[in-house]
C-alpha cells in the first residue's frame, strides 16, 4: 500500500467516525430513544438522518467526504 493511499484512508475512518457520533449526538437531542438506536445500530442513524435532513447537513456532509476519500484511496 502507498503511503498517500494510507493516509487517505486513515482520514476516511476518521471522518466516518466523527460523522456517526454527530449523528448519535444529533439523534440524541431529539429523542433518546433514536440516540440509543444509533448507538448500537449505526445504519440505523443513516437512516435517521435520511429523514431529518436540515439538522443532520454537517454530518452527512463528514460521511459524504469519508466516502470520497475511501473510494479515491482505492482507485
């Protein structure tokens, strides 16, 4: 693996991670029960997020840059 390919995939992780604890905060605030499904089902808080687009912009927008940086690692 290249070094610049490894970097770009370490600040993948790190950008999905920090995306989904936005997302458990995010679902957190606005009921307890869909932070507490985040928590132990994260596609679960994709899914949240999905419907409640407005308040969860920025973490959609860290995952959409983790993806991007995953997939340009790749290739």
């Amino acid at each position: 693996m290249e070094p610049l390919s490894a970097v770009m995939i370490t600040f993948a992780a790190i950008s999905l991670v920090a995306s989904w604890i936005l997302l458990i905060i995010t679902a957190a605030n606005e009921d307890f029960t869909w932070g507490l499904c985040s928590v132990f089902l994260p596609p679960l808080a994709y899914f949240y997020a999905l419907f409640e687009w407005r308040k969860t912009a920025d973490s959609l927008k860290f995952a959409g840059l983790g993806i991007a940086l995953l997939a340009l690692s790749i290739f």
